[in-house]
C-alpha cells in the first residue's frame, strides 16, 4: 500500500453520503478512522460497511472531519472543536461563508478551523450511497481564513491529497460564488425544467432522449439538503439567477417576434455564446487528463481540415482526441488538437512553420 500522509486517528461525524465515502477511502488506505453521527441507524450502517469504527471516549483524533447537513454545521463543528482542543477541525458543507460566520459569531477557536468542500457527490444521500473512490480526481476546496493559517490548516490538504482529491486554494466569498454559478444556479434550472415535467403527457416524456436527462440529472436530489445550501448562499445564487431571467427574456422576445429582422440572429448568437461557455468547462468532452490540447484556426474552406490532418500526421504526432468550434463572426473554424503532453511544443513548432494559426 502507498505510504498515507494522514497518521490518524480521524473522526467523521455525520457518516451519510459524505461521512461514509471519507471514512471508506481512509480505510482503504490503513488510515484509523472513527465515526459519529445522531442517527444510530447510519452509525451501524457505516460501520458495517468498512468505514470505520465507532466513536469511543479515548479517541484522541488529529484531525476532525464534520459531514453533517449545512444548517448544524456551525453547531457541530464548535462542539468538536471544544471537545478535542488538539485537534484541526473541518467541514464538508457545499457553504463556506455563513459557517465561518456563525462560528466567529459564538466565539469557537476558528485558530483550530478551516473549512473545505469536495466538489463531488451524488443525487443519493445516506451511508450506503457511500464510494471510496467519490472524490478521486475531484477538486476539493479549502477556503483559508484570518485567523488560520495554510500551514496549520496543512493536515486538511493531506486528507484531500489521500482521498485522491484536487487540492484548490479559495477564500469562503471566492468559494460561495464559485459554486452559486457551476452547482447551485445548475441544481436550480435543471430543477425548475423537470418541473415542467410534472404535467406532461406520457406520450411526450416516452420521446426523451439523452439530452433532457443530462439536463434533469441532479433535479433528483434531495429537497432538504438544498433548500439549506441555497438558503445559506442566497445572495450570489439570486444574482447569478437575475441574469440568467435577463438571457431568458431576450430568447423569449426573440421567439415571441421570430419573424422581426434580427430574431434569428439573435438566437443564433445566444446559442453560440453557450458554446464557448460549454467549451470552457474543463475536463469535458472526454478529454483526458493526460492529455494537452492546441487549438489551431482553420479556414472554413473544403480541405482544409484534411491538409491539418496531414501535417499532423507528417509531425509523428498522433491526435488523441478532437473539437470543432466555428466562430460566428468569421469564416473560420477552431480545431482544438489533443496530444500527449510531450509532443505538443513540436508540434505548435510544426504547425507554425507549415503556416498554421495556433489560438491557443
Ligand atoms: N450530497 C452531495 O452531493 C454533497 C454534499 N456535500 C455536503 O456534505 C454534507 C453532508 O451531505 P450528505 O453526506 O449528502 O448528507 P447525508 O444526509 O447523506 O448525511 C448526513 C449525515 O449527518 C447526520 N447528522 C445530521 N445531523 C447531525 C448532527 N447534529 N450530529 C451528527 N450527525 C448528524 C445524519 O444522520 C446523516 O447520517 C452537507 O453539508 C453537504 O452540503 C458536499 C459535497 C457534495
Ligand atoms: O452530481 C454532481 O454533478 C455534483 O456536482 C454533486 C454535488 C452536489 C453538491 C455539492 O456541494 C457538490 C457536488
């Protein structure tokens, strides 16, 4: 087994989905863990499932990692933070600044603190929705605070780092309208769309296809759970929504007017801006991680996509993947060339000199 940077013990309190998908990947590490929660129910479950053991009186944890719903957090993680006055204490919840707030309000040793939040669930709750491997390649947030510094805060980094975890640096505000935009905002529209879906004729929902699932995916989850996180994010999730009402009303008075000189343009432009927003999400498309990519400008002309081809190929270079993007102002197209790591300056050098525009 690797070497794990946490010594252990650690004590989760709060052992559903989050609670039990820590404790399962520590474990599979050797890590001790130890667990609590106010349900006895998902205390045996958790425990059954390999996550840990139970709490005992003598524990002495390093590090103490609260997974409870968001609106006791603050509760919980004071009570652990005078219960284990050695130990670091972090939290899970999908809210940064509302905790630390309340937290400072009630005078908790925040010295001792430092939040985080894994950028990675599921719809389900609970000990058995629980996966060792939930946060692998995910990025994980750590939002630093005054009265803690990085390095003490350091042992926080190394659960993440033996969960598989990606390490990401935020303040709580950074963090909070972070996620309004790329969690929140989505878990909202894609909750008001199948909303829409309450109604409808079977006929209809028999046609779905791929498309209205990915949209309604997380529109399963759990009510309570959310009606806290975007209770607790309130302001920066209705500001993002505010514009989001802004784009509506332009595609709906584009729509209600279609014949009108410039609807149709308009549309066009309100779509193709999605494009770019969707490229701009990383890790999609099926892009590997192990790969780079180069984007390279193509005249939107016949032929020209096999001469790139060609000269790729002609680099020794193999194409591991690729993206088209046409841009809608220009008569030019963007090929965005994914290669292993190691051949792409050769090839942006290739590229250049057989005159090809490289964007990026
Ligand atoms: N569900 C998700 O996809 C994600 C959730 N989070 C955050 O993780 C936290 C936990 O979420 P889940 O694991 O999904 O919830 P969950 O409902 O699966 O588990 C919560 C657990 O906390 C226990 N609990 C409730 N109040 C408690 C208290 N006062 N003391 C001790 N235990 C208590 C419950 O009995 C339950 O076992 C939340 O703060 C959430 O915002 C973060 C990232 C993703
Ligand atoms: O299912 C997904 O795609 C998610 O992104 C799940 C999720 C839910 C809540 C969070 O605070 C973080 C991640």
């Amino acid at each position: 087994m690797v070497e794990s940077r946490l010594a252990g013990p650690v004590r989760i309190v709060g052992v559903g989905l989050l609670g039990a998908s820590i404790g399962l990947g520590l474990r599979a590490r050797g890590i001790e863990v130890v667990l609590d929660d106010a349900s006895p129910t998902n205390l045996g479950i958790a425990v059954d499932y390999g996550a840990g053991r139970a709490t005992a009186d003598d524990d002495r944890p390093e590090l103490v990692v609260v997974c409870t719903p968001p609106d006791v957090t603050a509760d919980v993680v004071a009570a652990e933070l005078a219960r284990y006055p050695e130990a670091i204490v972090t939290d899970v919840a999908s809210v940064k600044l509302q905790i630390l707030h309340e937290l400072i309000e009630r005078g908790a040793d925040v010295t001792r603190y430092i939040g985080s939040h894994p950028m990675a669930g599921r719809e389900r709750g609970g000990p058995m929705a629980g996966r060792a491997d939930l946060f692998a390649g995910r990025p994980w947030v750590v939002a630093a605070h005054e009265a803690i510094t990085y390095r003490k805060g350091g042992i926080v980094d190394d659960l993440i780092l033996d969960l598989g975890g990606i390490l990401v640096e935020m303040t709580p505000e950074q963090h909070d309208r972070a996620v309004a935009l790329v969690s929140h905002v989505p878990q909202v529209v894609s909750s008001v769309l199948a909303r829409r879906l309450t109604d409808a004729p079977h006929a209809a929902l028999n046609l779905a296809g791929q498309g209205l699932r990915d949209m309604t995916r997380v529109a399963a989850s759990d009510p309570e759970l959310w009606v806290q996180i975007l209770g607790a994010n309130a302001a920066p999730v209705a500001q993002v929504l505010r514009a989001f009402r802004e784009d509506l009303d332009r595609f709906i008075r584009a729509l209600d007017d279609i014949e009108a000189p410039g609807a149709r343009r308009r549309i066009a432009e309100e779509l193709a801006g999605g494009n770019t927003g969707e490229s701009r999400i990383p890790g999609k498309h099926g892009v590997d991680r192990r790969y780079t990519s180069l984007i390279v400008m193509v005249d939107d002309r016949p032929g020209q996509l096999a001469r790139l081809f060609q000269d790729v190929g002609e680099a020794g270079v193999n194409i591991e993947d690729l993206r088209l993007e046409h841009s809608p102002e220009a008569q030019i197209g963007l090929a965005e060339i994914s290669t292993v790591p190691e051949a792409q300056e050769r090839l942006t050098e290739e590229l250049t000199a057989r005159g090809w525009r490289i964007a990026g």
